[in-house]
C-alpha cells in the first residue's frame, strides 16, 4: 500500500484498502474558515442537533477576510465566535492570535504526521508535507463531520513523483511543484494523490515541502504527501499536542503513474496568467512590467520564505512604482521575524507589512488590483480575477522571485539584483 | 427527472474565482451571490439565464476553492443542471450535496452550441439535443442522488429521512 492508503486504512479499521473503494473514516481534526464556516453552522444548526462531535477536534480560523474588511465579514466571523463560545471549540483562534490556517495548524502541533484530516477549505491538502492524509470538502461535509466526526472517501489512485539531481540556485519547492502542475496540468492528478518523493526531496526544507503539498489541489489533487523524515520528526517533535504516527508506503506499492523530474533542469519558475500551469522559467518572462508585490500566504508566508525574500531586500529599495506588500502567515512567524529583523529590512525597503491574514490572495483585502495592474505573487492562484479586477493579472513565483521582482519593477531573476 | 433549458456554453477549467469571485463571499445570501455568478466572464449572467438553462463546459469545470457558495450561486441564478467533460473533485461533490445535478459527458463541448435546447433525462440516462436532434447516454443518477437533488441537498435529504413516516 502507499502511504496515503495505508492511512485511510488506519481510520476506517481496514488493514487494506485499494483504489476505487468506498470508506467511512474516523477522522482526527477538522476545520474550517470565516469564509466556509458560516454556511456549515447555517447547516448543522437546521439540523437541531445540539452536541458536536469532539470540542477539542475541531479548529474555526479567522484568516480570510480578517481583520474584518466590512460590516458583512465581521458579522461572518461573529458566527464562527459564537458558534465557538457556545460548543466550547478548543481550536478558535482570535484575530491577533489567529493566523493562516494552513501554516497555524502545523506551526502548533494541532496537525501531526499519520492524522486523517478535512477541512473546508481546498488548500487542506498542505498537511500532506508532514506525512498526514489531508483534503478540502465542502461546507456540508464540514457540518457531517462537527456531528458525526466521520467522512466518506473513495481511496484514490496515486501518482507517485520522483525528483533527483541537484537543485539550482533560487530553486524552491515552489519551483518544482509550479513546473510539476506545468508538466501533468490542472486537471492531471484529478481525484488522485500525489506521492512526492526521490532524492531530492530529503534536500528540501519542511517548508518547501509545505509549498508543495499546499498546491496539489492546483493539479486537481486530493492530496499532496511527502513521507516523515528527521526533518519531519525534528519539526513535529517540539510542537505536537499528543502522539502521532509515521507511515510509509511499501515498495510494492501500487501506483496509477510514475512521474520522474531532473530538478537539475529546472530554474526560477513563474506562472503567467491564468492558470496555474502556464509555468515558464522567470528567464523568458523577465522584464514584464508590474504594479504590485505580494508575498504571503498558505502556499510562502513562512520564516524561511520571508528570510530569502529578505535576503534580496536587504539594503536595497522597492522599485517606486511598486507596491510591496509582506504578510508573515502567523502571529509566531511575526514575532521571529521581527526578532531577527527581517520585518525592518522589508520597511527600510519600503513595504508594507500586515498582521497574518489570507487577504489579497483571493482578492478579499490588504491589496487588491485595479483594472489591467499586474502582480507578482508567492500565492497559489492566477485565475482570472483572483487578486481584483478581472482584467487584472497574477503571475506566480517563489518569494527570491518576487522580492527582486519588487526591486526591479519588472519580472526580474534573483541573480539580477 | 427531466431538465429542459437553453445552453450557456463555457471552456476548459472555468474555476471557483469565475464562478462567484471571493470578494463577494461575505455573505451566504443565495440573491446576492447569483447576483455576481459568472461575474469576470458575462455581465449580468444571473439577468440573462432563464430559470431551467443549461451550462455546457469542458473540462476540469469547478477547479479552484472548496466554496460552497459556487454551486449555490449557479444554482440560484436560475441554472438547473451542469453537463461538463470532467469536473474538479471538490465542486463535484458539492454541487450534489447542494442539491445541483451535475453530468459527465466525454466531449460534450462537441454536441451543443450556445442557446441549443437540451433536455436531460437524469432517471434514465439520456441527454437530447433539440436543436440538432441527437441523444447521448450518460449513466442514470441512481434514486438516492434523485432524491437528494429533489430535495434541495444533502442536509435536506438527510433531515427528510429521519422523518417519521
């Protein structure tokens, strides 16, 4: 079995499940946002239940349109504290304590290696980076789950991916996994996991694999795993909440598809407009014009992505027709970064920095784009529309990319500054 | 369970963005999200579909975010069913649990032009071009899909369930 179905197996009492079956698991955590939560308490109070499932299993995060950009998001988030006070919610995060909460979840220990997760929210998939089985779901399937504490599956096929060769300079997970969405497209791991692995994700960063996992929905994925390594455990082991455990996926695993990438190959990727595998190397793509910065989010708003974004920012200044806009994916993420000064180099620079919020990467707030402006982000999505007007653009790269893209006023190799 | 409507035709990977832009979803209101549906592609599109019409789309249609608002806002602007080549695994799942009947068919981008009448026979598996006259198979939606569609969703179904008799 592959990681991914030995885990399924693990929550439905199974000691093997294949592809193509249906199960109902046990699930270990379920969460969701200011966005999907309000329409699930909708849901399962017309149910007239009155009892959730397990108070301390159930994470409500503030993160999308928070701080409130209105009198209509604050009333959405009103739902989710009262629902929270009322159900005694252990995982409810206030704004000012809150952050992202793909990059919150995992920062604190509440998502552990081996744990089968759903949340509402489609960027679920982010906690495959730490070896555990997580999916988005709807709204409705939230609610089911805050009674029942149960979700059916189909036990998906898996792609399984393998990179070897040496990784170039300024190259991130952000790189393999836009040229890898580039490589099968949008749809090509549709309803499948993707199993990422050779040698050169040992060399990744905790935080690369994040990256990773966070857009295996961008390629249609239902999740996106790396199996635990020391830097797995050496993550988990200082955050974790109570014990977890580590699979992996046998050698005569099954796999729907074999996938092999030279990363040698593969440089600074940006996707252009508007879709997520309209991935090129930055060197074809330089000197387009930009408006707009925007590094953050579920997908790079990390110490590490904030620290190499810093690293170019470093005495220099943000181009003056640029806007840059930083935004640290936690409150924890704030205070390191502060504390080793990354934050003033950004202001010295000339950005602007916001407390934790998904924001602009969906185009609710904190920098929203007028109509034909351009912007470079370290997001996840350059659908039409996504950051505001919809004959805005969003060209997507790794954080080095987008801070020398800041500095230059045009898309810009790392090297080039 | 017949579905009769003209064709709205759309492309490859029309996503959630499209569909109900995030901006608007600070709100659950079903009026105000059919208001802005299909916003960044067609003005006005909640306006301009007649209550029964029929989206046609290819493939990968839904990809994006898990909202639910996305298939609420379809539904509520007056679309009564989806045929696509292939749909987004989240938006799939939704679109059946929010009670919108939502069709595979391999190369239907190839079988309808915008504004032909469709008619979907969902009980027994057929979609009827009238304009041009020709029918393809899809599989039946089974009874308790059918149920759940007629009941406006999932929560719906299952509450009507546990109704004494």
């Amino acid at each position: 079995m592959t990681i991914g179905e030995k885990i399924l197996a693990a929550h439905c009492g199974k000691e093997k499940v294949e592809p193509g079956e249906f199960i109902e698991a046990n699930l270990d955590l379920i969460l969701a946002n200011d966005i999907t939560a309000p329409l699930a308490i909708k849901e399962f109070e017309k149910t007239g239940v009155n009892k959730v499932w397990d108070n301390t299993k159930i994470a409500l995060i503030p993160d999308h349109f928070t701080p409130n950009k209105d009198i209509k998001s604050a009333i959405q988030v009103k739902i989710l504290r009262e629902f929270a006070k009322k159900y005694n919610i252990k995982y409810y995060f206030e704004i000012g304590r809150a952050g992202i909460e793909h990059a919150l979840l995992p920062e604190q220990g509440i998502v552990l290696p081996g744990d089968l997760v759903i949340g509402a929210d489609s960027h679920t998939c982010t906690y495959g980076a730490l070896g555990a089985f997580s999916t988005g779901v709807g709204s409705t399937d939230f609610a089911a789950a805050l009674i029942t504490g149960k979700a059916w599956f189909k036990v998906p096929e898996t792609i399984k991916f393998i990179y070897y060769g040496k990784l170039n300079k300024w190259v991130y997970g952000k790189d393999l996994i836009l040229y890898t969405i580039g490589k099968i497209s949008v749809s090509g791991a549709l309803y499948k996991v993707m199993e990422f692995t050779g040698e050169t994700v040992k060399e990744l960063s905790i935080y690369s694999r994040f990256t990773m996992s966070n857009m295996a929905i961008e390629a249609g994925g239902k999740a996106g795993i790396f199996e635990p390594d020391e830097k797995t455990i050496e993550f988990v082991e200082k955050r974790k909440k109570r014990e977890y455990k580590i699979y992996k996926s046998d050698k005569d695993a099954r796999y729907s598809e074999v996938i092999e990438i030279d990363v040698s190959k593969i440089t600074p990727q940006v996707a252009v407009p508007h879709l997520p595998e309209n991935s090129k190397p930055v060197e074809e793509v330089e000197g387009i014009k930009i408006d707009q910065v925007v590094i953050g989010s579920c997908t790079n708003g990390w110490l590490e992505d904030l620290e190499i974004a810093a690293r170019i920012l470093a005495g220099k200044k943000v181009h003056s027709d640029v806007r840059l806009i930083v935004i640290p994916a936690t409150p924890t993420i704030y205070k390191e970064a502060m504390k080793k000064g990354i934050i003033d180099v950004f202001i010295e620079a000339g950005a602007a920095v916001s407390t934790p919020t998904c924001g602009p990467c969906l185009g609710g707030h904190m920098g929203v784009l007028a109509p034909g402006e351009k912007a470079v982000a370290t997001t996840n999505r350059n659908f039409i529309g996504r950051m505001g007007d919809k004959t805005s653009e969003v060209y997507l790269a790794n954080p080095a990319v987008a801070a020398a893209s800041a500095v230059k006023g045009a898309i810009a190799h790392p090297d080039s500054i | 369970m017949i579905f009769k409507g003209k064709v709205w035709k759309f492309g490859d990977n029309i996503d959630t963005d499209i569909i109900i832009p995030a901006r608007y979803l600070n709100t659950t209101e079903l009026k105000e999200l059919a208001t802005h549906c299909m916003e960044p592609l067609i003005e006005d599109f909640s306006k301009k579909v007649n209550k029964g019409d029929i989206i046609v789309a290819g493939k990968n249609f839904g990809c994006g975010s898990s909202r639910e608002h996305a298939p609420l806002a379809i539904k509520s602007a007056g679309i009564s069913c989806i045929i696509a080549e292939s749909f987004a695994r989240i938006f799939f799942r939704n679109s059946i649990n929010m009670g919108l009947p939502v069709v595979e068919l391999a190369d239907a981008s190839k079988y309808f032009n915008q504004n032909d009448e469709v008619e979907i026979n969902l009980t027994d598996g057929i979609i009827v071009n009238l304009t041009r006259n020709e029918k393809y198979k899809i599989k039946p939606f089974p009874k308790f899909l059918q149920n759940i569609i007629n009941s406006g969703g999932l929560l719906n179904y299952s509450l009507n369930k546990r109704k004494p008799k």
